[in-house]
C-alpha cells in the first residue's frame, strides 16, 4: 500500500484463537477499504499468530508485528508506533464491526476536522446454539451531544461520555503530537483509562456519531474485565494518570477536579468486579488516596451529585462501614431481581417488606410500566 490509509486499526492480540477469525473477517469487510490492519501479537501461546498469518497471506493490507508477552499496554503502543493512517482505531481480537464503522466514522472525521470521533456500541453475546444477540448501548447520556461538534476544553460534563476506546478513531498526528499514550503496566488491567483522559485534557474537536456500529463480546470468560483478582490495578491506574497530570501544569489546574470525580465513578466499578476478600483492601486504599486529595483542596464538589458525594463522604469516614452498606444495597439489588423475575405480585412484596403497602404499590406500577 503506497498512499497513506484512512484509517489504521490496532488489534492487541493474545491468545484469541476463538474469535479472531470473526474479528479480522469483519475489519478486512469494512466498507471503507483505505485502510490497514495493525496485528500486534502480543506472545500467544495459542494458534492466534498462525491465523493472523493465515490471514495476511491473502490481503496485503495487514501488517503483523510479533513479540514476547509485555501486556496490553505495551502492545497498544507498539500498533500506534506502528501505525500510517491519518487516523487509529482499536479493534479487540474477540470483538467484532459493523461494515460501515471506519466509513462512517472518518467522513464525519474529515468533514469536521476532527481529534477523534466515537459512536454507540453493541453489548455482544452468544448463545449456545452460536447464535449472536446484540444490544445497542449508548455512550452519551444527553441527546443534545450527539452528531455536533464538542470541546472538552470548555465542557467538563463531556468526560462523562462513556470512555469505551475502542469506538471511535483517533487522528494519528493529533496523538503524536500530544504523545498519547497507554500506561504500560503488565497484563491487561484498566489502561484504557489513561489513553481515554489524555484524549480528553488534549481535544478541542470531537464528535459522537449516533449510531452503533462495534459489537463488544461481554460473555467472553478470559476478557480481563471478568477477572475478579486484580486487586488494585484501577488504583495504579489513576495514580499514573495523576502523576501524567501533575507533569502538565498548564492541564493540571483544569483538570485536576474532573480526575479525581471520574476516578470514584471507575473505582466503583472496580470495586464492584472485585471478589469479596479483596474489596476491603482496595477500599482502604481508596479511601487514603480521598483523603489527601482533599488535604491540598482537589475536590471539586460541584462536580459530584449530591448521592456521590454522600457516598465518597461515607467511605472517608470508614472504609469497613462503607463496604457494609455496599453489600445490603447488593444484597436488596439481587432480592429485587429476584422478585421482577418472579412476577408482578413478587415485585410487590419485596417492596412491600422494604417501603410498606401504599409506597409498594407506586413502586410496583411504576416498574411495570418502564
């Protein structure tokens, strides 16, 4: 390929054998063609390098780049090194595209001129009869931010677009000129997180197509979301993103509250992948790290709604209190489940035991009629 591609897609690959297939055939399908196919093989010990060259052997605009086990990080910026395309997207090896994501995605980028553009995304699962069912998952909570044109510089409500790399496309001499890179941890263990808040402190132009083009396997048991062990890997996380902060003064005044209120939103959600000998641990932790942030004024409470801040003030005060008060709102969460599933009358019981009669009845009409 002579001329500069469109679009390079990086796939970070270990050990991918079961779907690989189904993720390069729907790259290598996309409507756009002007485009390459970074595989990194980041030290499989499966038969992932084999079809990767499998693959190549027949369309020459995949490129393999194959290496010792460095983790996902590594990998990553290996492919963005690697890359030509005037912009980069991310394609997991047990996910799967739309034929016109990248089609879509840098019209809109071009026209625009655009630091990156993102779109909806599909929840993917499998049943066992193989057969594929997804569900659109949208990734702006306000119609409004749709299709238009944004600036995180003057709206920090943006960071609350959902953080999900992998999409949208990134253009590449915007990255290399902010050196936009991922945190090269071992394994793979959130450093999503860090390419997604430098993206953000560095764009003036983004956009968010509303439409839903990449197909995220949920129910793949060796994705390193469903692993429960990795105790404090969000927290490592957001400390080398604070420490990239702190090395930016001229980002660091702006940005500095927005870090620390997005980061509860993604440890609690950590918290909440964690086994249960784990949790107090990382709450602790978690609950020093508030603590010092609010000795030197970084708070910014503004941010937070009211409920949020309850809770961070809740975890100040005692990391062991806070952890028991997770696993009742856990433990009503699942009675409550159980009850829908069980039928309308169930529902009102369980309501019922909670609020008493009359607030169960409400309670229970309104959730029917959702």
């Amino acid at each position: 390929m002579t001329d500069m591609p469109s679009v390079s897609v990086v796939m970070p690959i270990y050990n991918a054998e079961p779907f690989l297939k189904q993720a390069l055939d729907s790259v290598l399908g996309q409507t756009l063609d002007s485009i390459e196919v970074i595989c990194v093989n980041d030290g499989s010990k499966d038969h992932s390098l084999d079809i990767m060259k499998e693959y190549a052997s027949n369309d020459s605009r995949i490129k393999i780049i194959d290496k010792p086990n460095a983790g996902y990080g590594q990998t990553m910026n290996v492919g963005i090194s690697a890359s030509a395309g005037e912009y980069i997207g991310i394609l997991e090896p047990d996910d799967y595209l739309k034929p016109t994501m990248y089609e879509t995605l840098y019209k809109s980028a071009k026209e625009h001129d655009l630091d990156f553009v993102r779109s909806d995304y599909f929840r993917l699962t499998t049943d066992k009869d193989g057969i594929d069912h997804l569900k659109r998952e949208p990734i702006c909570f306000k119609s409004e931010y749709y299709d238009t044109v944004l600036n995180p510089q003057e709206n920090l409500d943006l960071f609350n677009i959902r953080m999900e790399n992998w999409t949208g496309i990134f253009k590449r001499s915007w990255i290399e000129g902010h050196d936009i890179r991922f945190n090269e941890s071992p394994g793979a263990g959130f450093q999503d997180n860090g390419f997604w808040f430098q993206s953000y402190c560095w764009a003036k132009k983004i956009m968010v197509v509303n439409e839903g083009f990449y197909c995220y396997r949920v129910d793949n048991a060796a994705s390193s979301i469903n692993q429960t062990d990795k105790v404090f890997v969000m927290l490592d996380e957001y400390k080398w993103i604070e420490n990239w902060l702190r090395s930016k003064p001229e980002l660091y005044s702006k940005f500095i509250g927005v870090f620390h209120y997005k980061k509860t939103h993604n440890c609690e959600f950590a918290l909440s992948r964690l086994a249960p000998e784990f949790k107090l641990p990382f709450l602790q932790r978690y609950a020093e790290e508030y603590k010092a942030a609010y000795a030197t004024n970084e708070i910014d409470e503004n941010l937070f709604h009211e409920e949020e801040l309850e809770r961070l003030r809740a975890l100040l005060v005692s990391p062991e209190h806070y952890l028991e008060i997770c696993k009742r709102q856990l433990n009503r969460n699942q009675r409550l489940n159980d009850a829908r599933s069980g039928g309308k009358f169930s529902l009102f019981c369980a309501y019922a035991h909670e609020d008493g009669f009359v607030s169960a009845l409400k309670r229970t009409l309104a959730s029917v009629g959702k």
